[in-house]
C-alpha cells in the first residue's frame, strides 16, 4: 500500500461514490474552511495503483504555529480492514506531524447502533461497537458517547427521514397528527418560499443571527454562508431558503372568511339567537375579527414580511438540513414547518433517498432543555442516528502540552 497526497480532482471522484460518502469530505468544503482559516490536504491509500481509501485533513493553526487537523466525517475508508485503519494511521501521522500537526480528530460516519425513532436500540440491528476498540488500539482516544450539543464537534446524534420509495401522500400520513394539522394552517397563511440569491444572503444571515443571539449560540459568519452558495449553488447542491407572509394576500383571505362566517352567524341568530351553533359562530368570527385586526397591524412591517430561513445541503442521495432562523415576533406563522415539508417534497419529487433533519442531543428525557428540538424533528416521522462520536490521535509532543494548557484555563 502507498500513503500520498492526490489531487482533489481525484480526490472527489473517490469520495463521492465511497459508501461514507458525505459532503463534509469534498475539496469544495476545503474552500469553504478557508474562511475560518482553514487549510486542507488531500491523502489517499493506494493498492495495486487503485485508491481504497481517502481523506480531507483540515488544519487550524494556533498561536504558537502548531495545528489542530480533522477528518470531517472521515477518513473514507474500510473500518473493518485492520491493516488498512493501522496503515493510514502511522503514515497520517507521520504526515501530518511534517505539517507541524499535534493532533487529529476523526469522526467517521460510521453508525454506532441501529435506533429507532424513540432513540431505544433496535434488537438485532447495525451494531458498529467493534470498530471502538479496534480505533483504541491503534491509538485512537475516544472522546466518548456524548449525549448533548457539543458546537465544538461535529454532531454525534441526528434524526432522519427515509424518503426512497415513498410518494408525498405517504410520507405526510406517517406525520405525527399536530405536524400535519400545523403544515395545513400554514398553507392559509399564505407563506410563499423563495430561493435566496447570492446577493440576498445578508437577508437570510438577518435571521439566523437573530435566533443566534436569542438562544446564545454562535450564528456562522456571512462569508461563511456566500462561500457555501459559490461552492455548491452551481451544481445544484445547496438552497438557501427564505419564507415570506404575504401580508395583503392573507389579508384578503382573512376579510373573505370574516364576510362568510358573520353571514352565517347572523343567520343563525335570526333563527335561535341562544343555540349552541350560534354560539360556536360567534366565537369563530370573534377570532377572524382579532385575526384580521392582528394581520393589518402586520402591514407597519410591511406586506411581504421574511418570517424564517433555513440552509440546505443537497449531496448525492441526501438532503441536510443545515441552519435556520426564525424571527420570534413571528413564530406563530410556523414557517420552519412550511419549508420542513416545502423541502421533503423536494427530496421526493428529485429521488433523493434521505431527508437528514441533523443534529438532535441524544438525550430523549422529555426534562431535557434540548427535547423540543428531537421532538420537533421526531413529529415529521423518521428514526435516530448515533454515530460512533468523535477520536483523537495524539501527533507530537504538543498534544500533551495543549491538553495541560486546556486545564490550566478551566
């Protein structure tokens, strides 16, 4: 076998039909890193001339000029191969350490154990545990199976959707009843979902930098968002998303449903003011009336109001969703709901396999802080992923110094 850097021409034609293929692993986010400081290589096994195995390392330099690298979802590799895992490892570090490396982090895409949607171990399902010790013998240190948010990693535990096979109608009826009721309210509220340009990012950034300073995490720099868009936006492989209320549309629908509900409700006054049909009416037109009176006070924002943005990442046979915002002043419009199913509809209708809702914490107790967001993505229908997590290869003599340095500042 031969350890060597490759080109990323070469390197993304292998990467993309590896069975762990993911976008994290593509010389287009090699370029997206650059805007965090980032600089990658790209290293390959070979036998026999053939490339079996394949990696982007991304190297963050600190300030004593040593690096911190990652294998973002790699390396692409076989980690049933011992022999394999045990040669990219020695030569890795021997490159990495010309590199002036101290340390790498892996977190490969493998899945740890088979879940289902309530997160419980499926009985006789994918069992990947092996490959722990087998990473721990070769030097490897394991981080652990980490069950919360961790911004520092990549996500351990995701929620997805299987959408191969399935047609709209199917996929809607497996939805958790409340889901569905909401996505049809949405639909009355007349919310059109546009494709944000390259040039309308700053009003998507808007958004989610709103969420991120409400909730308290850190929301991705513009340039962050205008790289992705000039990486992938041309092959069809990102969608930035933006929803609008259409304020005078709604309007009008709200003015027409008033006219006909009142009409009915005087009619059936007329008849027996006292029933309890008449009763029900009168609170039906009493909320159109606070409705319309809430809608045409929407108007000092404007009549095509931004309510919520999301990012998408459309590789291979998944779909990823990415980031998202919503402005809380208009979060009973339920616009992350629209695009959710604006794009699984996408998803179906392009013959994409996997709907990948992303990161949820692990944690399934209903008293965990992060619930609602595994309960939001649970309502759609799907199952959970665990990954193995993250592994770290000490490379130099730093990643001890470092690591006393790291205690020296809690």
């Amino acid at each position: 076998m031969i350890f060597e850097e490759i080109t990323t021409t070469e390197f993304d034609a292998f990467a993309r039909k590896h069975p762990l293929h993911n976008f994290m692993q593509t010389s287009q986010m090699g370029e997206v890193g650059k805007v965090s400081g980032q600089v990658s290589y790209y290293v390959g096994i070979r036998e026999h001339g053939e490339l079996i195995g394949a990696c982007r390392l991304a190297g963050i330099k600190n300030r004593f000029g040593q690096y911190f690298f990652s294998a973002f979802r790699g390396p692409l590799l076989d980690y049933n191969d011992k022999e394999v895992l045990s040669f990219f490892t020695t030569e890795v570090k021997k490159f990495l350490k010309s590199k002036k490396g101290y340390e790498l982090d892996i977190n490969p895409g493998i899945i740890h154990k088979e879940r289902d949607i309530n997160g419980d171990v499926v009985e006789g399902g994918v069992d990947n545990s092996k490959v722990v010790p087998l990473l721990e013998s070769l030097g490897y240190q394991h981080e652990g199976f980490i069950t919360e948010y961790d911004y520092s990693r990549q996500v351990r535990w995701m929620f997805v959707l299987d959408l191969e096979g399935k047609s709209e109608t199917e996929v809607f009826k497996a939805m958790k009843q409340n889901h569905r009721n909401i996505i049809k309210k949405t639909e009355k509220f007349f919310i059109e979902i546009k494709e944000v340009g390259y040039d309308d990012l700053a009003e998507y950034k808007r958004i989610t930098e709103e969420t991120s300073d409400r909730r308290g995490f850190e929301d991705k720099p513009l340039a962050y968002y205008q790289e992705m868009y000039r990486q992938f936006h041309d092959n069809g492989e990102v969608k930035f998303l933006i929803a609008y209320l259409n304020v005078d549309k709604y309007i009008e629908s709200l003015q027409t449903s008033l006219a006909r509900e009142s009409q009915k409700y005087e009619n059936s006054k007329a008849k027996n003011p006292d029933s309890g049909k008449t009763k029900e009416l009168g609170i039906t037109v009493n909320s159109l009336e606070k409705r319309l009176n809430e809608a045409q006070e929407l108007c000092k924002d404007g009549h095509y109001i931004p309510l919520s943005a999301a990012m998408f990442v459309l590789f291979e046979d998944e779909i990823t969703y990415m980031f998202s915002g919503s402005y809380e002043k208009y979060m009973n419009f339920y616009a992350q709901y629209a695009i959710q199913w604006y794009v699984i509809k996408h998803g179906i209708a392009g013959g994409f396999k996997r709907y990948n809702f992303y990161g949820i914490s692990g944690n399934f107790d209903k008293s965990d802080p992060d619930y609602g967001v595994y309960e939001f993505k649970k309502g759609f229908q799907g199952y959970v992923l665990e990954y193995l997590g993250d592994f770290v290869l000490p490379i130099s003599y730093y990643h001890t110094v470092n690591k006393l340095i790291q205690k020296i500042k809690k």
